[in-house]
C-alpha cells in the first residue's frame, strides 16, 4: 500500500550546510559531554583547601553545575538535529497524499447553513 505519491516534476534541492552540521553534531555531543566531566574530575581531584564539609559541598555544586550543563548540551543538540532532519526532509522531493481537487468556478458558490 503506497500512502505517498511523488508529486510529477518535483525535483529535489541540493544538500547545502544542514548536511554538514548534521553530521558534525555527534562530535559536538561527545565533546559537550566530556568537557564538563573532566571539570568534575579536576575538581574532585584537585578541591579547594577547607574542611571536608566544605569540601563536599564544592563537589555537590559542581556535580549539579555540570550535569545541568550536559543536559542543556543534549537539548541543544537534539534541537538542532531535529531542525536539521527537517530541512533535509523539506529539500527532498515533493510527495502528495491526498490531494483535494478544487472546483473551477468564476464566481464563489453560495454555502450551505
């Protein structure tokens, strides 16, 4: 069962940047993750001078610091693969589904109440 008809002489538009940022963002991904994650290392490694309560407080702070980060990070990149997916898919060709054939008329037909 074919839903989709390709629509006769639509022709698809040439990939231009939406290609390359697509494939770009898995490296974006990583990198987003791991950057934040080397500070909470670097900081559980290396923590400030204070007591061990004040310490543990740094480590819970910068815990929350960076996995607030990383979850924007991911946001961010799923949003711009989603817009990405949508312009490769709005580049494609042209495919109808129903089609709704109009009346040809000159003058608009009186509606029904």
């Amino acid at each position: 069962m074919n839903l989709l008809r390709r629509l006769p002489g639509s022709q698809p538009q040439p990939p231009g940047m939406e290609r390359k940022v697509f494939r770009m963002l898995p490296s974006a991904l990583m990198a987003g993750t791991v950057l934040p994650g080397l500070y909470a290392v670097i900081v559980r490694a290396f923590p400030d001078p204070g007591t061990a309560e004040e310490i543990a407080r740094q480590i819970q702070l910068t815990d929350f610091l960076v996995l607030g980060t990383i979850l924007f990070h991911w946001a961010l990149v799923l949003t711009v693969a989603i817009f990405c997916v949508i312009v490769i898919l709005m580049k494609g060709p042209t495919y109808v589904a129903d089609p709704y054939e109009l009346p040809d008329a000159d003058q608009p037909r009186d509606s029904d109440p």
